[in-house]
C-alpha cells in the first residue's frame, strides 16, 4: 500500500507510486513520456493497478479500434489482482472495462462518480476531461471539473492544470472571457500547460479575435510547439487564424510543415487535423495540390467505419477531396451497416446513427454537387451534432459545409440567416484582417 502524491491510498510499492505520479505529470502535460513513464511504473511493481489503467487509458484515448487490443492486455494484468484493489481502484477497472466493451459514455459516468468522491483524482479528472472531450459533452467538460475544484489547495502543485481543464470547459460552454481569464492564470502558472493554451486559443477562435489570437500563439509558441502531443492541434489552430486573416499560403506552410508530411505518422487525432483544414480550403475553392492522396492513404491504413464516427467524417473529407468518391460511398455503406447490425449501446454505433451517418452522407452529397441533399441531411440534426464529438471549433467545418451548400444551392435567404446566426456569435470576426506571414 502507498500514497500518491494528493495523498489518495493506492496499491503498490511506494516506489511504483513514485513512478505512477511522474507519468501522470507527463499526462497532464500531453508529453509523449506518459506512454513509456506508465509502462515504466507498471513495471516496478505489476501490483500498481493505477499504472496498469493508465496505460489501458491510454490506448482508448486514441479513438483508435487498433489500440482497444492493447487496453485489454494492460487491464488483464489488473484483473488478475483484482482480490487486492482498493475500491476506488475498483471503480477504475470497471470504467475501463466499460469503455473497452465500447461505452464510452458509461466510462464517463462512471469517472465522474469517481470525482465525486475523490475529487483529488487527477486520472480520473484528466481522462474524463477527454471522454467529455470526445462525446462532444460541453456542459460535462465545464462541471466535471467543476465539481472537482473544492477538493483541490491553492497550494497545490497540479492545480494549474486542472484549472486549464477548467477552461476549455467553459470555452465550450461559450463563457469566453471567464474561459480567457483562467486559461491564461494558469498557463502563466504553468508555462507547459499546452491544453490551458489551447483553451485560450479556442476563446479567441470562437469570439473571432484572430488578432488577438495570432499575438498569443506567437507569444506562446517555445511552449506549445514541440514535446507534446498537442503541437499538431495547436499547429491547427495556428494555421486557422492565418486562413482567416487571408494568409492561405501561410496556413499551408503550417500544413506542409507540421500538419501532414512524409514524417507523419498514422495518428487519428493527428489526421483529423489535417483533413479538416484542406476541407475549409476546399469549401473556399482553394485548391491544394496534391496534399489529399498522401492523406486519404493515411486514412485508408487506418479507419475502422463506425468505432468513432468523428474519424470518419475527417476520413470521408479526405477520400472526397482526393477525388475518391467511391471510397466515401463505401465508408457510408458501412456506416449504414453499422446502424443497422451494431450494437447501438455502444458509443460509436450510437453516436453515428444520430449524427456521424447523416454527416457523412451530407459530405458525399456535397461531393458530388448535391447541395439541396446537403441542406436536407444537416438541418435537421444541426443542432445535436455536438454529440458525435469535438469541439465546436472542429464541428464549425460542418456549419460551413452547410453555409457553402446553401450559396451553391441557390437559397440565398437561407445562406442570409446563416451568416447572420454566425456572426452574432462572433461579433469580431466580419471586422478581423491579418495581414501577416506565417512564422512557424
């Protein structure tokens, strides 16, 4: 038996504890450390179930169906001392399993009960902060952390990171100035917190502060660039507010650079990115080369239709945009199938049947010049596509497929209404101009 560094009981040798903790400071971080650091604590002491877990969640947070193969063997090892678990590690062996057998919402709920009652949980705030995340759950990415707060010190050493979860929960709940005041208290506390950044980066997105935005990221930029596993994301964010600005080259320079290029790994958060900034290119008659075919192969490695239909939509984007509409027909052929036969408890075959099948098919009917198909698919689920998950800065590429089908399709009134809606959200963005070259 141990103690973590908040002072909560865990099974273990002190010394597995000790190695628990720094790979959950690589966590908190997105540093790509977490994944050796975890494998690490596991290995000083197999009877850490903590360290076991954190490597099970690990694997989930990719989106990825190849990696649930390798959260089952890191949970096996934690079955088998299951007699010997304390009950809040308990607790996490069941959210775990729960989200292997596909139910990532029940994940969800189950980690938040885990909050409730050992608020100073970093694990549990951290990947429940994710699942949030990933099951487009605003008012959860707000509250969860929420709840957490009172449990937590002034003084202690983490607290900058939680308030940096804090953050983009509020961001996403449209709080932008409350969401920019503590985003920004905690990344001057913590100068690595990359997802506190990236919550005041989305508050200047949402609020069309792209000035404002530019100025912070350049700021910022020795702390968000490298080491980390949200260099690519932010690197996204930065190539948004210079495609907004008007300096589309400069955000293809971001692309070339960083987004995707013969180094690039088969990473699916990594290729949403991607594929999500050639599609704004694309909506605005940008062409781009010969960047889609390098991406749709990409895809093509690793898709799996119907686990996490957020992937697929990016994956259809990008199959569309290199010219294979066959391909995205066939992603919506096994979409259909996966409404069809799977099983709809489960968090994928759920979320596409409300939300990712119809966006896709509205993609393929954009392709190929449908646009009075694309208006039927997506009005009305627009309001509930949140739910198929994302950020409403990643879903914006929905709004602005149905903004151009509009325009294409001739129903201008519609288009009207729509730019309307949008800039009332985003008071500053009609009046925001960059004129200034990419410097990544």
């Amino acid at each position: 038996m141990a103690v973590d560094a908040r002072g909560l009981s865990l099974t273990g040798s002190a010394a597995a504890a000790i190695a628990y903790d720094q790979a959950l400071d690589h966590l908190i971080r997105f540093q790509a450390e977490v994944g050796d650091a975890a494998a690490a604590a596991a290995a000083t002491d197999p009877g850490c179930a903590l360290a076991g877990l954190l490597c099970a969640y690990l694997a989930l947070m990719s989106t990825e169906e190849s990696a649930v193969a390798g959260a089952r063997d890191a949970l096996a090892s934690v079955w088998s001392g299951r007699a010997e678990l304390l009950p809040r590690e308990r607790a996490h062996l069941a959210a775990a399993e729960r989200w292997v057998a596909g139910d990532m919402t029940g994940a969800g709920e189950l980690l938040s009960e885990i909050s409730v009652e050992y608020p100073r949980d970093l694990l549990a705030l951290a990947v429940g902060h994710q699942i949030d995340f990933f099951t487009g759950s605003a008012v959860n990415l707000r509250d969860r952390i929420g709840r957490a707060l009172g449990g937590w010190h002034a003084d202690d050493r983490q607290l900058g990171f939680v308030h940096g979860m804090y953050a983009f929960g509020l961001e996403e709940c449209n709080l932008y100035r409350q969401s920019e005041e503590i985003g920004q208290a905690a990344v001057e506390r913590n100068p690595d917190d990359v997802w506190g950044i990236h919550a005041v980066v989305h508050t200047y997105e949402m609020a069309g502060r792209i000035p404002d935005g530019v100025r912070f990221m350049r700021s910022r930029e020795a702390d968000w660039m490298a080491g980390n596993f949200l260099s690519v994301h932010n690197s996204w964010h930065y190539a948004l507010y210079l495609l907004q600005g008007g300096d589309t080259n400069g955000a293809l320079a971001v692309y070339d650079r960083i987004l995707h290029h013969g180094g690039s790994d088969d990473v699916a958060l990594e290729l949403l990115d991607a594929s999500a900034l050639l599609w704004r290119l694309r909506l605005e008659g940008t062409g781009v080369g010969d960047r889609w075919q390098p991406l749709a192969s990409a895809w093509g490695r690793l898709l799996a239709p119907g686990f996490y239909p957020f992937n697929d939509m990016h994956a259809v984007m990008a199959f569309i945009g290199n010219g294979e509409l066959d391909r995205a027909e066939n992603v919506v052929r096994d979409l259909e199938d996966a409404v069809a036969h799977g099983n709809l408890a489960a968090t994928g075959p759920r979320m596409t049947a409300t939300v990712g099948l119809p966006v896709c098919r509205s993609l393929l009917h954009f392709g190929r010049g449908e646009y009075g198909s694309v208006i039927t698919a997506l009005m009305p689920i627009r309001t509930r596509i949140h739910e198929f998950g994302g950020s409403h800065a990643q879903r914006d590429a929905v709004e602005r497929t149905l903004l151009e089908a509009a325009i294409r399709a001739g129903r201008l009134d519609l288009a009207a209404a729509l730019v309307s809606e949008r800039l009332s959200v985003r008071s500053e963005e009609h009046t925001s101009e960059l004129q200034s070259p990419c410097n990544l």
